[in-house]
C-alpha cells in the first residue's frame, strides 16, 4: 500500500450543523475565508450500523477542490492601482511590500482562471480514501462505479484525481468517467423558469446597503497609501479592501507559495468582510424569505439522486454514483435535503451567520455522500447522509438515528418535489 501523506494546513475541524459564533470565526480566521476555506480533514467517529445491515450503495455529490480565482480581475485592479501609486511615490513601505506579494501571486495565477490547485487534486485523492477505508465491504469489491463531472476542468480533474485514487487502493474496481452537456441538467443547471419574487429589487438594494456597512476601508488603504489625494482621485476603497480580502482567501488554495494577505486586515474586519460574502450567498441562493428561491432550479439533482438510488435498489447490485460539480450546487443541495445547519431561514440580515455560515456548508472539497444499507432477507434499506464525511440528520423520524428507513426518507423528498410542481 502506498504512503499516505495528510495534508491539514493547521486548519480546525468544524462541527457541522453547530450554531456558528463570532468567537469561533475570530478563533479560526481561516473560516473567514468563506467559500475559499480549504477542506478540512474530519475528525468524527461513525455511528454502528444496526446489526446485520451493510452498505451496499453511495450517492455522491462533491464540489471541485481547491482553485484558483475564477478570474484574474482582483490582482489586476490591485496591482494597476498600486503601481499608479508606487509610480506617483503614493504607496508606503508596507504598501510596496503588498504589491511585491501581489505580482508573484499573479504571475502564478497566469491564464489558470479556475484551474484546480495541486492541493484541490490531494483533497480529493483524500476524501476517496478515507471513503474506501470507511466503507471496505463495499469498496473493495469489483463493483461499478459511475462517475460523472460538470463539464468545467477543474471538476473533470477533481473527478479524476478522486477515482484515481479509489482505482490504486483497488484495482478491480470498474469505473467509468464522464463530464458531458448531456448530464448537465442536474449536475450544474439553471433553472430560468423560476418566478421572480416582486420583492426582489427591493431586497437588493437593501441587502447591498447592509452588506456595505460591513466594509471599512480606512485603517487598511492609510497603510498602503501615503498620499490622500492619490487616493481620493484614483482609489475605489471599497473595492480595493474587498479585492485584496478575496486575494487572501484565494492564498488556503495555494499554501505552495508561503505568501499570506491576512496581516493586511484586523480580525473584526476580517469578521465584517467574511459576514459579508456570507449574506450575499444566503440571498443570492434564496434561502431568505420572500427572495426568489433559486434553489428550486436545483430538484433535478434531487430527482436524479432519488431514481438512481430507487434503480440501484431494485437491481439488488453493489455500486457507487460520484458526481463533481460546484458550490453552488452542494449548498442548495444541502438545504433541500434539510441537512441539519443548512437549511435554517431567516431574515434577520443582522445575524444570518447565525443560521447559515458558507465555510460549513461549502469550504473547497465540499462533498454530500449518502450510504445506503440493507440485510440480508430484508426488504428494509436504511441510509445515513454524510455533511464534508460527518453524519447529519434530516427531519424524518426514525427509530436508528443516525440511520432512516428509505422508504421514509423517498417520501419526505417527494413530497417535498411535488410542492414545487
């Protein structure tokens, strides 16, 4: 067997479904890095399943690994507005040292907009063997596994480097990969046939003036800049702070580098900024009341992961579905399977971090996985839902906790999918 080397970046391990607090940010800064937040390695112990039951089937959904930025567009406002500045005698010593930083993080950046980082590739390769040494009935078998990807790289790679890894560990097992517009419809889909809430416009506009109370430039741009009028002529301040926060980020995806951006801020800023992004992605996935449900463009995936599971079960087959796609995906997921700490509503903007935090839900690596058991003579199938590989709960009654009863569970979802028709 092949050394394994577990990366963890001195990152803390969340309890998922636990009531996020300010304390806890501010004790692990690295959450503030939002949806940026790189994986991090569980520690929990899985509950016994009831005697005589074993897994026979996985329904996987996993977000890609950890990125580069999407788009470049952060480094080049930064470093076009600081070079003006250094150009002109306008930055500081400090803000001359930001700018080297933030050349050598661009120039690693170059045409890799959303390309996976070699750590998002060992996320995966790690979450694949934890699930093999988790699940050995099954998984070391010659099973099929069915492994299917968005049509975007960085998924098709995360894609690759998970099965790869299940293929080392086990040789026989038989797995096909697919990334293809033809899955598409509920791998990463939009729905555009969604009701626009009449609400809408006015809840941006108010959602947008909390969001920037939120940010407080001044401390950050006088360590930069020596030149108020350089600033107030030339500097978005605003846009600078939120920018250079998305390059700090954006570095857990990187920690090749050994560059950080997180002495630029306090932690009460980082908090703010953090809070920020967060309530963005509460409205801007509809979870907030009277907002358009967005989520609701994302059944299909529900509807796709309810036939495959019922065709598995009627095949009396061993296998496992993988699919890798993106986080705004695994979050409304998340929330319509009613994952304990995913699916709380709310519309206090002031404490939606309360409720919902993006770092649990959606950190780079974010994964669902749904295990499915049966024994032997028994018609009963049991399932267990996993949150990023710890065990959740839905609100169905059972008698097994941490385990439900298909049969529960298929009819809590599809009456669920029939409210929305």
């Amino acid at each position: 067997m092949k050394y394994r080397v577990v990366f963890i970046l001195l990152f803390l391990p969340l309890v998922l479904g636990a009531q996020t607090t300010k304390k806890e940010v501010l004790a692990n800064i690295s959450l503030t890095g939002g949806n940026y937040y790189s994986y991090p390695t569980p520690n929990c112990k899985y509950t016994p399943a009831p005697k005589g039951y074993k897994p026979f089937y996985i329904s996987h959904y996993g977000r890609h690994g950890s990125r580069y930025m999407t788009s470049n567009k952060a480094y080049d406002y930064s470093i076009a507005i600081m070079d003006s500045a250094e150009a002109k005698g306008a930055l500081t010593s400090f803000g001359k040292n930001v700018l080297r930083r933030l050349k050598i993080v661009s120039k690693n950046a170059y045409k890799r907009d959303g390309d996976l980082s070699k750590l998002g590739a060992r996320q995966h390769q790690e979450i694949a063997y934890r699930m093999y040494k988790n699940y050995p009935e099954l998984l070391s078998n010659p099973i099929n596994i069915d492994a299917k990807a968005s049509t975007v790289r960085r998924c098709i790679l995360s894609m690759s480097n998970f099965c790869q890894e299940l293929r080392a560990l086990n040789p026989n097992l038989k797995i096909s990969m697919d990334a293809s517009e033809h899955d598409m419809w509920y791998m990463a889909n939009e729905d555009d046939s969604i009701a626009k809430a009449s609400t809408d416009k006015e809840e941006k506009i108010k959602v947008e003036e909390y969001k920037n109370t939120l940010v407080h430039p001044d401390r950050l741009i006088s360590l930069l800049f020596s030149n108020s009028d350089f600033v107030s002529n030339k500097v978005d301040r605003r846009k600078l702070m939120c920018d250079l926060f998305d390059v700090a980020g954006e570095m857990q995806c990187q920690p090749q580098l050994n560059l950080s951006f997180i002495n630029l801020f306090t932690k009460e800023e980082l908090f703010d900024l953090w809070e920020r992004t967060n309530i963005g992605w509460y409205y801007g996935e509809g979870f907030a009341p009277g907002t358009t449900p967005y989520y609701k463009a994302h059944y299909n995936l529900l509807r796709n992961i309810i036939y495959t599971a019922d065709d598995v079960i009627k095949s009396g087959k061993s296998c496992v579905t993988l699919r890798f796609g993106h986080d705004t995906m695994v979050a409304p997921l998340a929330f319509i399977l009613h994952l304990k700490g995913c699916c709380d509503v709310t519309d206090d903007i002031d404490n939606i971090y309360k409720h919902w935090a993006n770092f649990q839900v959606v950190p780079m690596g974010a994964n669902i996985q749904l295990i499915f058991y049966r024994k032997a003579g028994s018609n009963d199938v049991l399932i267990k839902f996993l949150q990023n590989e710890h065990e959740s709960s839905i609100p169905v009654k059972t008698d097994c906790a941490p385990y439900y009863h298909w049969k529960d569970v298929k009819a809590y979802y599809e009456a669920e999918l029939a409210k929305a028709n």
